[in-house]
C-alpha cells in the first residue's frame, strides 16, 4: 500500500491570497455605487399629431395651478399662476421653501386641483425634479408637465 | 505503519465560493454599466422610493454631450450642455430624433414598459421634453425619474 505524504497536493496558499484580494476590490467597487431611487409619473399619453395640445378625453380639474420656471442668470425663478413668485435655491437639490409653498397650496385647493409644471428650455433638470418633488411631498394627484417653450395659460 | 493523514485544511469549497462570488460580482458590474452610464450625476430628491416591481424596465441615459467617458464628478463644459445630448439605452447610442420610433417598439415587445429616465442634474429641460413627448408617443405612461437621496 503506497502512504500518503502530508502537503502532496499543490500549495494553494497563494491562490486564496490572490483571489480574496480580487474579491475584496470587487465588493469596495459594488459599495461606491450611488443608490437610485424613483421619483414615479404617469404621463398622459398623446397621438403623435397632438404633442403639446390640449388632452380632450381628461375630466377639467377644479382648479389648475400653472408652475412657470424661467432661467435667468444662474437663478431658476418659480413663477405660479396664483402670482406667486419665488427664486429657487442655488445649491442644486430639492427647495425647502418650494416644497413649503406646494404643500400650503395644497391646503388651500380642492382634492382634484392639477399642477401643471411648465420650465423654461434652459431649466436645469434639477430644478424641474426639485418642483415635481415637491409636489409629490404636498400629495398632488394630477400633475403633468408641459413641453420645453410652449407657453401654458 | 499507518498511513499518514493529510493535516492542510481543505481549501476547495472556499475557493469554490469565492470563485462563485467573483463571477457574480463580475457579471454585475458588467450588465450595471451596459445600462446605466456612470458619468451621469442624477438629481437629488426627498420623496422618491424604490421600484418594487422589476419586470419591464428600461433605463435611458441622457448624457451631456461628448461626456459620457468622463469621471463622473467632472466639470462640464457649459457649451456643451446646450448641445444635443446622448442618449444612451441598454448600452446603445441613440439619435434623440429616432426615439419615438425606438420606443414604439419597445412597448409593443414589453407592454408592461416602465421608462427609468437617468438624466444628468444639469441637462437643460429643452433635452428633457423631448423624451417624455417621446415616451407620450409611444404610449408609454410610466416614466420614472431617477434620483438620489439629500
């Protein structure tokens, strides 16, 4: 019978060595990754000849709050259709003062109001999300966004 | 004389594991940055959620232009976010004029489509409209903005 000498097989020491390294780097990498979350809308859909035009076949709300957002300089101004006139915060996240504004307005009209948000083309992205925001915080049911330029009354 | 026995630990399911592991790893990393562009730094907001039902996503990227390659976290050109954006989906450049039509067809494979929009915080809303009228086209109504946490 032929004896078995300890340590025979291949040293695999190393191997292991090499492959927690790599396996370490991997899990650092997958950690950096900045979680995403959603911010969900269902758009009202459009035939391909009425984009931009008035949706017939939607009951007429009780009351529509218009959301201008015009870029001038380095500041986005929040112009409402109830006159309401506000400079949005420069440090590129969510206003707390917009949110506060949505949220007393939302008291203020009926369950069925619909809040049209209407930016200006040079309005960064930040600021629309910061509106649409801030309209999900105040729990408005309807709102909908109108395409870059096309003036909403 | 007794055979002697073998005292080395048995390596060979950890290995396995971590092999197993890594692959994993590997195969995640590779399908994350088939679908979404890393150079793209999303906008922050307060009330977003995370999407419980998986089925039928489809994330589009929209990258400022020429920045796609970029770190992300690198200034950017303010020239450059006037231009047409990318466009990028599953990995794919697409011409912001052909989107429609792209997208028709997606929601006529998956009708259950949920559009994940992954634009970057700085891209003027004139690059935004165009795809939500896009989406609105194809009759998709689930639009879903990406953000992050404050």
């Amino acid at each position: 019978m032929m004896e078995r000498k300890a340590g025979s097989g291949p040293n695999m020491t190393p191997m292991v060595d090499v492959v927690m390294c790599i396996l370490i780097f991997f899990m650092l990498g997958s950690e950096f990754l900045v979680p995403e979350k959603l911010l969900a809308s269902d758009l009202q859909t459009l035939s391909a000849g009425s984009v931009g035009g008035e949706i017939l076949n939607q009951p007429v709300p009780a009351v529509r709050l218009v959301l201008k957002l015009e870029r001038r300089g380095d500041v986005t101004w929040l112009a409402g259709s109830d006159g309401t006139l506000l400079a949005m915060d420069k440090a590129g996240k969510p206003d707390p003062a917009v949110a506060a504004f949505l949220s007393g307005k939302k008291s203020a009209l009926s369950a069925t109001a619909e809040v049209i948000i209407s930016p200006g083309s040079r309005v960064p992205y930040q600021d629309v999300i910061s509106v649409y925001d801030g309209c999900v915080s105040a729990r408005f049911k309807q709102v909908a966004f109108s395409p870059a330029g096309k003036v909403v009354e | 004389m007794e055979p002697m026995h073998d005292e080395h630990v048995n390596v060979t399911p950890l290995i396995d594991v971590i092999m197993c592991l890594i692959i994993f790893f590997l195969v995640a990393g590779h399908l994350a940055k088939e679908t979404n562009i890393k150079s793209i730094i999303i906008p922050r907001a307060n009330y977003s959620l995370e999407m419980a039902d998986q089925d039928g996503r489809l994330p589009i990227n929209i990258v400022p232009a020429g920045t796609s390659d970029a770190v992300p976290g690198a200034p950017k050109d303010p020239a450059t976010l006037y231009m047409e954006p990318e466009v990028w989906i599953r990995g794919q450049r697409q011409p912001m004029a052909d989107l429609a039509v792209y997208l028709r067809k997606e929601k006529k494979e998956t009708p259950n489509i949920k559009i994940i929009l992954r634009a970057d915080q700085d891209v003027p809303y004139q690059w935004i409209a165009p795809v939500l009228v896009a989406c609105a086209q194809a009759d998709i109504k689930s639009v879903n903005f990406s953000t992050r946490d404050q």
